[in-house]
C-alpha cells in the first residue's frame, strides 16, 4: 500500500468557505500528491453547529474499480480514472460519516438517522438496521424508554425537518468495518432520553438474516464522540477523541491493552488505518496530518503532515487501490472545483 485517500473537515469555516476537502498522499514518497475540495452539502447554511453541522468530507471507501468520496448526505462514485460515475443520495442518507463499499454496494452510517443503511450502486435502498427497534440493544446501550421511530418518508438530509422529529442522533453511528461475515459498527457518544453518562460503544452485527447484535465494547464518552474501529487479532483497535489516544482493547482479557497518544493542539484523534503488523495510520486536528503508531513501541513513529487550512482536521483514510490513476493534473486555471468539473465530463 503506497497511496491513500484522506478527507477532511473545516471546523467554524464561514459559509462562503470551503469546508472540505480530500487529499492522495503518498506514504513511500511522504507527500501529498493531490488536493481538492469536495462540493458542499445542499443543507450546509441551515446548520450553524460550528464544529461541523453539515460541513466537510466525510468517509472514503473503494473497490478496486470504485472509490466513494462522502458529504454530509450524498456518496460521490468515481471509476479508476477519476470520472465522476453517479451521486448516491435518499430522504435517510442524513448527516453521513464512515462508509464501506464492495462490490455489491455501500454500507452508509448515517447518524442524523441512527441508521445503517445499504445502498446498491444505482442508489437503491436494498437494507437498513435500526438499533432503535431492538428493545435488548437499547437496554444494553442504557436506555431505559425506546426513542421514536422516524418516518422513513421524510428527507432527514434537512436539518429542519431533524429538529421537528427529534430526538435524532442518539446513538451517533460513526464507523462500519468488516469483520468475517458480520460487520462492527461504532456508536460514537450515545445520548439517552434520560440524564446518564454519555458513552461510546462497538457493536457486532451480522450482515445478512436475522441480526442478533451484541455489545463488544463500551466506554465513556463524556465531551465529544469516539471515532472508528478496526479489529487485529483479538484486539479491538478504536480513537478515543475524548482522551486522543488510539487505544487497543484485549477483547480476550477484558482490559486496555494499550492507549498511545495522539498529537496536535487539539488533535480529536479521527481516521484510520491499518499499514502493517501492529502499525495504524491516525488523523489528527491542528495541524491536520496524519500519524504512524507502532503499537509495540506504544508511540508515533512518524508524522506527515498535510499542508491544511486552520481548524481542518482529518476524517478518513482509505488506501488508493493499485487500479487507480492519479487523480488529473490541475491546470493552473486557478477554479477550485476544476477536478469536479472535468470528472463529470470525462
């Protein structure tokens, strides 16, 4: 693995700045080859949350002939040269983070939902799991009353028409990896109907059939929510953002194995990657780059950072498959959207 797709966000970016972004990097070479801004959410002036509302680039995927950039509720397609194939949005693809692809189509974590929905590469909504719905997982993640269903006919990409149906967001679903047949799911900072400590949790999930979800980690989240999961062995591997550590939970042991800190000023430890035996690729805010964390040193072994604006701060990071061209050369028009423009017309 040489090349990487990283996305970013611009934290307190006024509305007539860019608030995204994505980069390829070029771990052998140690350097950005690409940068260009993601288009904006059609929603982004109605949410003034200044810390992200409907702003920046969300998760990154790829098959090794499809790559899906996100926003905030829509999935950009590109072939392995970089022609825009289609944009991928429903009413329920609202406030979108983490995203996986594979040949059949894309699992979206959409937290403005509390869903995680399945859609085929033409877009259509073929699956969906609402933790909502399963009166165990509640209990198990704290809730004592069961939120309300959502209308499935509304367009929740709206965050007017969010507030008028709340609660939304209660449980924050923020990543999706594979893992053997089933999926792991992260639930960033669950927030209760009732006044409790607000924690993170890793929930198992099978793919197909009758779900049977169980709760493979839960932790506190008191400020902000946790980010990703990945799995190596029987460690469960996950950012703490309230602590800014990449921590390693012995699943087997039923303790921390090991919580290597993540640097920046803030740095709201976000992304990840695995590159090598034990070795993870982390995001960071302030400045935005990007780490190597060697879990058998329990420190950063390098850092590369991205040349970003103030505030932005990483999202995700994807490896570039080998099918893929370099993203097109810019031609000094000085239009920031240029790659946009050329992509959906190649």
């Amino acid at each position: 693995m040489t090349r990487v797709v990283i996305t970013s966000s611009i934290r307190w970016a006024w509305i007539s700045e860019v608030s995204a972004f994505f980069r390829v990097v070029d771990l052998e070479r140690g350097e950005v080859t690409f940068t260009a801004p993601v288009p904006e959410s059609e929603w982004r002036a109605v949410d003034p949350n200044p810390r992200g509302g409907q702003r920046g680039a969300r998760g990154v995927s790829a098959t090794k002939d499809r790559l899906v950039i996100a926003n905030a509720e829509r999935l950009f397609v590109f072939d392995t040269s970089w022609r825009l194939l289609s944009q991928l949005t429903r009413g329920l693809t609202a406030d979108i983070h983490e995203v996986l692809a594979d040949d059949a189509g894309v699992w979206v974590t959409a937290a403005g939902t509390d869903l995680l929905l399945r859609l085929d590469w033409e877009g259509e909504l073929i699956d969906w799991w609402s933790f909502r719905a399963d009166k165990r997982v509640l209990k198990a993640l704290g809730f004592r009353r069961r939120p309300p269903r959502l209308d499935p006919d509304l367009d929740h990409r709206d965050p007017n028409i969010r507030q008028k149906v709340a609660p939304f967001d209660t449980g924050h679903l923020n990543a999706v990896v594979p893992s053997g047949d089933d999926l792991l799911v992260s639930f960033g900072r669950i927030q209760t109907l009732e006044e409790q400590p607000r924690t993170s949790a890793i929930v198992r999930l099978q793919r197909r059939g009758r779900r049977r979800p169980s709760i493979e980690l839960l932790v506190d989240a008191p400020d902000v929510p946790n980010h990703n999961v990945a799995e190596d062995g029987d460690l469960l591997v996950y950012n703490d953002s309230n602590r800014n550590c990449l921590v390693a939970w012995d699943r087997r042991a039923g303790v921390e194995a090991a919580a290597v800190p993540i640097p920046g000023d803030p740095p709201f430890a976000r992304g990840l990657l695995r590159t090598g035996p034990r070795r993870w690729l982390v995001g960071s805010q302030q400045p935005a780059a990007v780490h190597t964390v060697d879990f058998d040193r329990r420190e950063v072994v390098a850092t590369l950072e991205l040349g970003g604006v103030e505030n932005e701060t990483v999202f995700g990071i994807h490896p570039l498959p080998e099918t893929f061209t370099d993203p097109p050369a810019p031609s000094g028009s000085g239009d920031p959207y240029e790659f946009w423009r050329r992509s959906s017309t190649s």
